[in-house]
C-alpha cells in the first residue's frame, strides 16, 4: 500500500502591533501574522514612522518601537 505525506503547512504566529498614543495609552491594535520575530519586528517597525509601537506575541512583549518626532 502506497503511503502518502501530507503537504508540509508553513508555521506562521500571530502578533498584535499596538498603536500607543502620546498620552501612553493604547489606540489600536493591528493583528499580524508572520513566520517569527524577526519578521513581525520588521514590520511593527514600519508601523514606527508616524507612532510609537509596542509588539507582543499572547503575553509576551517581542519590543517597542518609538517614532522620532
């Protein structure tokens, strides 16, 4: 009997980008999904242009990025 593997699923994790306001509270929030931190860092830190960032993962902060004013 022929056996057959199933496709592999690229792993993918969830992140939350939270937009904070210049009072310190959270704004929004962004939902990303990305390969691992590196890659949800790159893309938080584009979010940084015009905002301050904070990048978390469940429970976890991944980092914090700060725009320049």
């Amino acid at each position: 009997m022929a056996q057959f593997s199933r496709p592999s699923i690229a792993e993918v994790n969830e992140y939350r980008a939270y937009i904070i306001g210049k009072d310190g509270h959270i704004e929004t929030r962004i939902d990303l999904v990305c390969a691992d931190d590196d890659a949800a860092k790159e893309r938080a830190k584009d979010l940084a242009d015009s905002q301050d960032i904070e990048l978390w993962q469940l429970d976890r902060r991944i980092a914090t990025f700060t725009h320049k004013r």
